[in-house]
C-alpha cells in the first residue's frame, strides 16, 4: 500500500490533491470557516470513495495551521467510513453500522486499524465503538477535532464520530502509543468533588485541588494552565497511566480535558527526556517494522505547543520522516485502543 499527503496553506483543496488519483481512503484535515466547502468539494473530486474529516491542524514534514490538509492511502487498501450518531445520548444505536463494515473489509487484528475522528465525548465513544472492535482484536487510533462537527463520505455531522477502517492487503499494521511524561515523588491523589459533566476535580485528597497543585510546584493561578505542560495528572489503570491535563481553573477547582470521577487514584507527572523517547519510539517501530509503507499518527494539541515553544516541532517532524511517509492530525485528545488519552501521541504503521 502507499500513503499520500497534500497540503495547502491557504486552504485550496485541488492544491492540496495535486497528483493523487485513485485513492482507495482519504482523511480531510481541514480549517472552521472552509471546512464545509472542503467537505463539498472532496465529495465531488472523488465520489464512492471512502472518507473521513475533521477540523484541525495536519502534517507531514511542515505543519499545516489554517489551511487544509490531505491524506490518502491507495495501491493495496480495502476500507470503509461511515459514523455514528448522537455520542454524547446513545452511539450504540448505531453500533451496526460498524459492525457490517467489519464484515464488509473482512477485518482482521494482523492487517486493519481503525482510524477515528470524534467531536467529543470520547469515553464513551471509545467504549461503544470497542465492542464491536475487539470482537476481532481489530486496534483503533483517532483523535478529536476542532469545533464539534466531523464529516463521512461527504455529509457533515455534529455529535458523531466518523470512523475508518483500514485493511493493508500487502501487510501488517500495528498501533503505538507515546508517553513522554513519568511519575514525578510520590504523590498519590484521591479525587473528590468531581462534576462529571465539567470534567473538574474539586479536591484531592480533601483539600481543594487548585490549591494542592499550586503548592506542590509553587505556581500562581495564572501559570496553571502552561504548567500543566510539564506537569499533568496521571490516572492510574493497570499497568497504565491515563494523562489527564488541566483546561481551565474554576474557583477553588480544576477542569480537565477528560473525565475524573469521584475515588479515582491519581499521580502527578512530570516531562521526561522527550527528545530521547521520540528516539526510542522510532527505534522500536523500526526494529518491530523493518519495511514500513507508511505511519499516520496524532499529536496533541498541547504536544504541538510544547515542542514548539521549544523550537523542537521542526526537527521532531524531521526525526518522523525516517520512518518513511509519516503524516498526521494535530488533536485536542488522543484515541488509543478504548483509551482517551492527552498529552501523548498515537500512531498506526503499515508494514
């Protein structure tokens, strides 16, 4: 199989398609005010075939801020998108959809992905969508993207998540998971005073939550929200740690960009080495992947803000193409199997 990028930095969509013809798959990463003319647009450009889109940034070598971004996969690929509808009231209405366009690529755990673009409430999204999933251990990546509205086959939806599954007919396909984040002492939280709906923690271990993070890494209200670029919550699950970054302050309490119940055990976590894991990440996916056709991956938002502070984008976009054609979506939280995570990246590899 081959994967193809495009981009146009001032949102032309033929520009961004220049030289692609018979795709088998198209990914539309598109800006808020051209994102419906691009859905349009792409429909008509290639109609019957199989898309998903979102509002967001994209990549490949260069970042695409605000205009459009294209990726599709042809040449030995079997796929299916559709969605489903109303995520944040009942998915698993819809659940069949899925189902049949499992059947349809006659999906496999050893050769499809699913690729995932939500507009929110991804918990309980990435549970429903995983039932039908991992009936056949099929693995999923995805993302969230911008301004609620997501599109499949050239309809836009709002309250939905548009899927993709992916069948590699020359190989195998396997997702990965980046964390560049490790405990920080031994702090161990009890969460308390959780709103469910506002994803906010009002206390941690009975004391009110914003101000145990200012005291531990002596902050200012102020600086909470760029802290947490270093210093996020970790939730523990299993063998695992959840990130868990802090949207906004709200009185005495913190909003997060995932949900905290009441009891959760939480750690607090600190920014690794990330220059090195980036390097250990590729190793690994070179040493499992020794003939690789192409990666697809989601960064986070707040990833992409801190290697850019750092002056690290650049060159981290430069270590990536080593692997060959990497290209990706900027998202504002990361899907990894049933997993929503932030702060990290996660990627699918085509042998």
């Amino acid at each position: 199989m081959r994967q193809f990028f495009g981009m146009s930095q001032r949102g032309d969509l033929r520009e961004a398609v220049r030289g692609l013809s018979k795709p088998q798959m198209i990914l539309l990463m598109s800006n808020g005010s051209q994102f419906e003319k691009h859905v349009k647009e792409l429909e008509e450009l290639f109609p019957q075939v199989p898309s998903i889109g979102c509002i967001g940034m994209s990549y490949d070598t260069r970042v695409v801020e605000n205009g459009v971004g294209v990726v599709a996969f042809l040449d030995g690929v079997e796929a299916a998108a559709n969605v489903l509808e109303q995520v944040s009231v009942m998915p698993i209405k819809y659940i069949r959809r899925m189902e049949d366009d499992i059947k349809k690529v006659n999906a496999a755990k050893a050769d499809t992905i699913c690729i995932d673009f939500c507009s929110g409430n991804d918990a309980c999204v990435l549970t429903t969508i995983y039932t039908a999933l991992r009936r056949r251990e099929i693995s999923l990546v995805g993302g969230t993207g911008d301004g609620g509205r997501v599109s499949a086959n050239g309809k836009i939806y709002e309250d939905a998540v548009a899927y993709a599954l992916i069948k590699n007919r020359g190989g195998r396909v396997k997702a990965y998971k980046e964390n560049i984040y490790h405990k920080m002492g031994d702090y161990r939280f009890i969460a308390s005073g959780t709103d469910r709906a506002k994803y906010s923690m009002g206390a941690l271990n009975g004391k009110p939550a914003r101000q145990v993070y200012q005291d531990i890494l002596h902050v200012t209200e102020q600086q909470i929200l760029t802290q947490t670029f270093k210093n996020p919550f970790g939730k523990l699950n299993g063998d695992d740690t959840c990130i868990i970054s802090i949207k906004e302050v709200s009185g005495s309490a913190l909003a997060c960009f995932r949900q905290v119940n009441d009891s959760d055990v939480l750690v607090l976590l600190e920014l690794g080495d990330y220059k090195s894991i980036v390097k250990e990440t590729i190793r690994k996916i070179c040493q499992e992947f020794p003939k690789r056709s192409a990666v697809f991956s989601v960064n986070c938002l707040f990833r992409y803000k801190l290697f850019s502070e750092n002056g690290y984008m650049g060159e981290y976009l430069k270590e990536m193409s080593a692997l060959g054609s990497h290209a990706g979506l900027v998202g504002y939280g990361e899907h990894y199997n049933n997993k929503f995570v932030n702060q990290s990246m996660t990627c699918v590899v085509f042998e």
